[in-house]
C-alpha cells in the first residue's frame, strides 16, 4: 500500500531523576551529600532510507516515544544517557509541526537526520547544590520532560521530471516504455492512484528520474479528485513534462485540457506554472491526431513534441529534450517565501515565563511552559525543596503579579495539580 501522508505524536525521552544520597565511609569524616545527576533523556530522530517508499510504517504508529534517562546513583555517579530514537523514513518525506504548521525538516538524501523532538536533560542529584552556605541539601532535582509535538510527515517523490496530464492521456504507457516501471495499463479509462517512478537512460549515456503522477481533473488545487495528493509529487519535479490526448479518445478537446491542467499548475502554492514545461501530443499514430494537432497548433505557439507511447514514435527525441532542459535546470526551492510553512530565523518576542488568570470562583490559575517545566523539575517530597520552588516563583515575579491582580491572604492559588493558599 502507498502512503504518502501520516500524523504522529511524537515524545521524547524524559531526563532521569536526580537522588538524594550521602557519603558514609570508615574513616571519611563530614562526607555530606553524595547523590548524583539523571542521565540525558533520548531524542527522537527521524532518518532517511532508500529502501522505502512508503509512510505505511508511521500510519499506524499513532504515538512514538522516546527511551528516558537512567535515574541518579550513589557516590556521585550520573545515571546513564538514553541512546535516541530513529524512525526510517522515506527519502522524499517533509516533517511538520502539525500544530503550528511550520517545517521541522526535509529529508532528501540517504541517511539525513532530523531531530524531531529533543530529549530532558537530567536533574540534578543533592551534589550539585551543595554550597558553602547550604553544606548537605535534602532535595534534588527531577528529570525535564523531553520535548512533545503533533508531527505531520509528506512525502514528496523524488523526481527530474514528473508526467502531467488528464487521466488515459498516456503517461503509464509512456513511462513503461522508456524505463523498466510497470504501471497498470489498460484498455478503459482510469487513473494512476499511486505515482510511479522510473530510471530513464537517454542513448547518448545521461540518464533521469521519471514520474508518471496520479491524472489531475479540474479542481484539482482545491482538492477535487486526487486533488492535493497529486500535486504534492510534483513540487520536487524540476521539469514537467505535460502530455496531451491530441486524438480525443475519450471526446474532450485538447486544448480546453491544456489550459485546465495549466490553471491547476497556476493556482498552486508552489507556482509550478514556473518551471520548465515541454509540450508533448501524443496517440499521434490515430487519425484523429493529426487534425486536432492543426487546430491547436493555431491557439498554442509553444513547441510541441509529438509522440506516440504506443509506438515507441519518436519517444527518443522527447528524452534528449527532458535530457537537455534538466543539465540546464537547477532544484527549486520548496517553500515559497510567502507560504506559512517556512522556516525562518528571526528575533521574535520570547513566550511569557508564565500566565495568570483570575477564574469565577475566585482562584488564581498561573499557567505557562517555562513554569510548567520548573514545576515537573521540582521534588515536592522534600520540604527543602518546595522552599526552593517558593524562592523561585518570587524571583519569577510571579508573587508580585498575585499582588497586582488583587490576591489576598488565604486566596487559593492553583499551579498545575498542585493548590496552596496564599500568604503574604
């Protein structure tokens, strides 16, 4: 089965636990605190493959989680660092946040690596915070959560040139006749469902990526038929190659079709009216062929190569042209610069440490990612250690924001799952 698109949530490995421990040896006076550091959480890597072709793997694979750090250990040792996680992906697939909608990366070549999701640093063990004022600390630090997103992987096939035209114009029997792919190929009407790939070697010893892409009907840019997963294989072609029924079998005109699948390419995000396109009429070796080529000759002034799939007639012309305009034709970019989903680097405003918002009942709910990761880190068990959580909400500010939203002593105050009353 061809996948081309599949929607994860992705996890990465927690950093492990920080412990609470102290030196106790023969003849070892004063040891004080002992306890070590967490170990590194494992990432989560995505890695491309030649050997597939296909998300079938990740469709079903709804959430992927990544291995946690190993835990503090006594006499100071840190625990041990979680090996990452790779998914196998095809070369070809555009990962996606798929909350924000922004790129996380792009895999085009054998074994690229994507970090999709960071793992959580270790915490700290009561080593670590030992000072010439605090000499034995009774708390540690918990393990940070590793990074968690929604994912969104698009595979885009790899291609010189991709095949466009109505469906039964001939593209599967172009492509299986110049390389060794073998499309279904029939005598009725029907479309490609899946965009097949071929190795075409031209006589003179260059050779190219063929496509043959699902057929477009009109409509096709807002989704109509096979719509956007068409039009998806064909952003990485750099020459397209536009094939036209010119006998008419199936009684449309092949010049309405010209122009339709030309708006299609048009109306597109990624512009591929843009890129270089070679004309080519074929079922020429039909007697229909040769007049309605003299009539759209008339209303088209572009080159045109006629050709018949069928017959193989003049097949090898049409590969040194795609051959030429390819030596000559660079990659193009794959997100305009006006589209929402490129990724840009720029100076933006850091996101709150925290929010707070006065709820109906009277209860202050303080919210917010940097808190909620101070907060996963703290040890509550420890009555140092919630002290320690206490100095920094006020070195946050997050007191005075009480104050300046109208708390009072003993109003509640909520901080994820944890409720206290406040006192000034």
């Amino acid at each position: 089965m061809f996948v081309d698109l599949a929607k994860m949530e992705v996890e990465a490995g927690k950093g492990g636990d920080g412990i609470v421990a102290y030196r106790r040896e023969l003849k070892v006076e004063r040891g004080g605190p002992f306890g070590g550091s967490g170990g590194k959480g494992g990432s989560v890597i995505f890695k491309g493959s030649e050997g597939l072709s296909t998300l079938l793997d990740l469709r079903y694979n709804k959430h992927i989680e990544g291995a946690p750090g190993e835990k503090g250990k006594n006499k100071g040792q840190t625990g041990a660092n979680a090996e990452d996680t790779y998914i196998l992906v095809p070369v070809g697939t555009t990962i996606y946040d798929d909350t924000t909608n922004k790129v996380i990366g792009d895999i085009t070549e054998h074994n690229q690596e994507v970090v999709v999701c960071k793992g959580g640093r270790g915490g700290r063990g009561n080593m670590a915070f030992a000072t010439g004022i605090m000499k034995c600390p009774d708390f540690c630090e918990k393990g940070e959560p590793g990074e968690k997103r929604n994912v969104r992987c698009e595979l885009r096939v790899l291609a010189d040139c991709g095949l466009v035209g109505f469906p039964s114009v001939g593209k599967s029997t172009l492509i299986s006749a110049v390389s060794a792919a073998r499309p279904k190929i029939a005598s009725y009407h029907f479309t490609t469902l899946v965009p097949n790939l071929g190795m075409v070697r031209v006589p003179d010893g260059r050779d190219f990526v063929m496509a043959d892409l699902p057929g477009i009907i009109e409509g096709a840019h807002q989704g109509a038929g096979l719509g956007l997963q068409f039009l998806r294989h064909i952003e990485r072609c750099r020459v397209i190659v536009h094939i036209i029924d010119m006998a008419a079998t199936d009684g449309r005109d092949p010049y309405e079709d010209y122009v339709t699948i030309n708006n299609e390419l048009k109306e597109y995000k990624m512009n591929l009216s843009k890129r270089p396109m070679i004309l080519v009429a074929n079922k020429m070796d039909q007697p229909e062929a040769l007049e309605n080529l003299k009539k759209f000759k008339e209303k088209v002034n572009d080159e045109i190569i006629c050709i018949s799939a069928f017959t193989k007639d003049n097949v090898e012309a049409l590969l040194y042209k795609i051959a030429d305009i390819l030596e000559n034709t660079e990659e193009f970019s794959l997100f305009e610069e006006d589209e929402n989903d490129i990724v840009e680097y720029t100076f933006e405003e850091k996101e709150k440490f925290f929010t707070i918002e006065k709820l109906d009942d009277g209860t202050f709910n303080v919210t917010g990612e940097g808190l909620k990761r101070l907060f996963e880190m703290t040890d509550f068990e420890s009555d140092t250690g919630r002290a320690r959580f206490a100095r920094q909400l006020r070195t946050y500010g997050v007191d005075d924001e009480l104050r300046r939203l109208g708390v009072k002593n003993g109003d509640i105050v909520c901080i994820f799952n944890f409720e206290f009353e406040f006192i000034d």
